[in-house]
C-alpha cells in the first residue's frame, strides 16, 4: 500500500472529500451556533435592560440580520442543495 498522501485513486479522492465535508459541517455547525447564541444574548440584553435607547435596540438587530445573512450565505456555499436527477 503507497502512503503519499497525494496519490490518491478515485475511490479514496471521493471518501477524502466526503470526510472533509462532514468535518466542514460540524465546524461550521459550532461556529453558527455560536455566533447565534451571542448575538441573540447580546439582542435579549439590549431589549430588555437597556432603557430608553432605541438607536442601540436597532443597531443590534441590524448586526443580527447582517450575521443572518452571511451565515446563510456561508452555508450555502459549503453546503449547496442536491443537484436533481433528470
């Protein structure tokens, strides 16, 4: 069995590719969540504990729609839909 990590035939370039997608997967499933529970932290405690500042109330949810969309665009890009069978 040859060990050069580049020599790979078609089988194991295939299984190598499915691995890495999978660990992308949970990488990117910690990242999200995460940065999710941040950001919904940090908004909850602006609603409700900072008084009489709307400007930050909205600033906050602004940052919380930005990190929505480009999480959502991450995911897409890593994850893409099935292609459809013809």
């Amino acid at each position: 069995m040859n060990n050069d990590p580049l020599n790979f035939t078609l089988e194991r370039l295939t299984v190598y590719k499915e691995l890495q997608r999978i660990r992308m997967g949970w990488v990117t499933l910690l990242v999200v969540l995460s940065l999710f529970s941040i950001g919904l932290l940090s908004f909850l405690y602006a609603v409700f504990f900072v008084q009489e500042q709307n400007a930050s109330k909205v600033i906050m949810g602004g940052i919380d729609t930005l990190l929505g969309w480009a999480l959502k665009i991450i995911i897409t890009y890593l994850f893409p839909p099935p292609k459809s069978r013809k």
